[in-house]
C-alpha cells in the first residue's frame, strides 16, 4: 500500500468511528448548546484526534526509521546499508538511497584517491627540491664557513665554527623534512624498515618511548599499500606526540588473514568523544583507496589504539 493511501486509510477509519458515534450514540446538540454537551463534543474532538496522531504514527514510523538511519551514514565507513523490507514507496525509497550510497563512495573514493595521489606527488616534488636546492646550497654554505673558519683567526674561527654548528642542524632538519615528505627507505628497503626508521626518528625527536613488535614474515603487498601503512604509521605518531600527550606508544605489525594489519597504541589521554578532525579523516580516506579497514578505540584505563587492516596484494612483477 502507498503511502499516500496509507493515510487516507487512517484518517478515514478516525472520520467513521466519529460518524458513527454521532448517528448511534444517544447525544442530541441543543440551541443553544449546553454546557454538558459541549463537554461531550470538546471530549469526542480530543479524542478523535488523539486517534488520528496515534494511526499517524504507527503508518509513518517506517519513515521515520529511514530518516534517522539515513543521519548516520558516513561515506568513510563504506558499507552501511538500509534495511530492504517489504514493499511500496517506503522501499523503494530505501532501495534508492542505497543505490545512491553506492554511487556517492565510488565517485568519493575515486576522488579521493586523485586528491591523494596529488598530494603523494606534490610531496615528492617538493622533498626533490628540498634535496636538491636547498640541501645542495646549505652543504656548499657548510664546506665555505668550515674553510673560512681553518683560515681564520682565534677570536673570527670560534664564531665561524658556531655558525657552521648552526647551518649543520638547520641541514639536519632539511634531510628530516625530505624523509618525512618522501619516505625514500620505503622504496629502498620496505615497510618494516620505513615503519622503523619512523618510529625511531619520532621517538628521538619527540622523546616518545616507542616500542617496536614487527612479525617476521608479513605478507608481501603492492607499493600502494606500503605507503598508505606507513601514512597511517606517520599520522598515528603525529597525534600521540602533539595531540595525546603520550608516553609510550607500542608500533606493531602483524600478519592476519591474508593481510597486514597495523595497530598503533598509546598511554595518552584518550580520544573520547571528540570530533574526528583533518587528520583521522584523511587516514580514513588512505585506507579506502586500498580496501582496508581503520578503527579507532579507547584504550584502558586511558589512550586510544588505532587499527588499519589492509589487504595482502602480490607485488607486480
């Protein structure tokens, strides 16, 4: 039954209860109206419409299902669909806006994945001129203050040497910001050590104390995958470092059902039920360019563990 006889029906059945209480009932309407019969009428007014509200209710309650699911959906948790029962408007209305989900994750996922990959190769652009430019300049910078401070005298060659102390870590954070811009370990040596050399620099630089648990023998899997781990890795530590006020942070990786699942762990102060801000959204959006799944939880009594299961892919050969 459509929705719009649905209601007809109902109000329909509300109109002929009330015609005939009027036509049986033992009620007659006087002029001018008594004061107990307009108590009678006032009485059956209410009462019919508390039985129209009631009808109302129980007919529009599958639309009112529909909206409050449809409040939840989130397109960076793919998946969720509405319950298909029955059949009428209501159905149908059901089997389109779960056809219109699926068609709003595949252009969101496709979009997503040409922002990221922009952004991989803006990254990789921007890590080579660093690299080239500026460390190239700051080393020929370096070699001239270190010859200017052999030639110079006592009182110039401790200033001199003071700067060269200063151009050497300004040249260290360069290098740092190329790693951290373009991982060049993750194509020279693979994850486990892209993902422990992260670990370590993070833990040198933040004073986090990090703890490595890596498998011995993780499934092989594609460049694209690699990478969106170790983005996750990286972002992951970001949080527990400026965000949690984390301690320790306990990095694993684990082999699982034809798969590499990451788990990064902290003791800080737990994400509770904050809004999901800039960088938990993009790691959501990383993990959907690879079919992977990303949950984050509570941990007790405090921090927050963040999961990413990724699907094993063979290398290319």
């Amino acid at each position: 039954m459509s929705l719009y006889w649905r209601i007809f029906g109902l109000n329909a059945v509300v109109l002929g209860m009330a015609t005939a209480l009027l036509l049986w009932a033992p009620v007659t309407v006087s002029v001018p109206v008594l004061l107990t019969e307009a108590v009678i009428l006032v009485g059956g007014l209410g009462v019919m419409l508390v039985a129209n509200a009631a009808l109302l209710r129980i007919g529009l309650a599958p639309l009112d299902r529909v909206t409050r699911l449809m409040t939840t959906v989130d397109l960076l948790r793919p998946g969720q669909r509405l319950p298909v029962r029955g059949h009428g408007e209501i159905t149908e209305l059901v089997r389109t806006f779960n056809a219109m989900l699926e068609r709003l994750e595949r252009e969101r996922a496709a979009s997503s994945a040409r922002a990221l990959f922009a952004q991989e190769a803006e990254r990789r652009r921007i890590a080579q001129e660093l690299h080239d430019e500026v460390g190239q300049s700051m080393t020929a910078i370096l070699l001239a203050l270190k010859q200017a401070a052999d030639e110079a005298s006592d009182p110039l060659r401790g200033e001199l040497q003071q700067a060269q102390e200063i151009t050497r870590a300004s040249l260290d954070e360069v290098r740092r910001l190329v790693r951290r811009l373009r991982p060049g370990v993750l194509d020279d040596l693979g994850l486990v050590s892209a993902v422990t050399s992260l670990a370590t620099e993070f833990s040198t630089h933040t004073g986090l104390r990090v703890t490595r648990r890596f498998d011995a023998n993780l499934p092989p899997l594609d460049h694209e995958t690699e990478l969106v781990i170790y983005r996750v890795a990286q972002e992951s530590l970001t949080n527990a470092a400026r965000h949690a006020e984390a301690r320790n942070v306990t990095v694993s990786l684990r082999g699982a059902d034809d798969g590499v699942v990451l788990e990064v762990s902290d003791d800080g102060r737990g994400i509770g039920a904050a809004h999901e801000g800039a960088g938990i959204r993009g790691m959501r959006e990383r993990a959907l360019l690879i079919g992977a799944t990303l949950d984050i939880a509570p941990v007790r009594p405090t921090g927050t563990r963040i999961r990413l299961a990724a699907p094993a892919v063979r290398k290319q050969s």
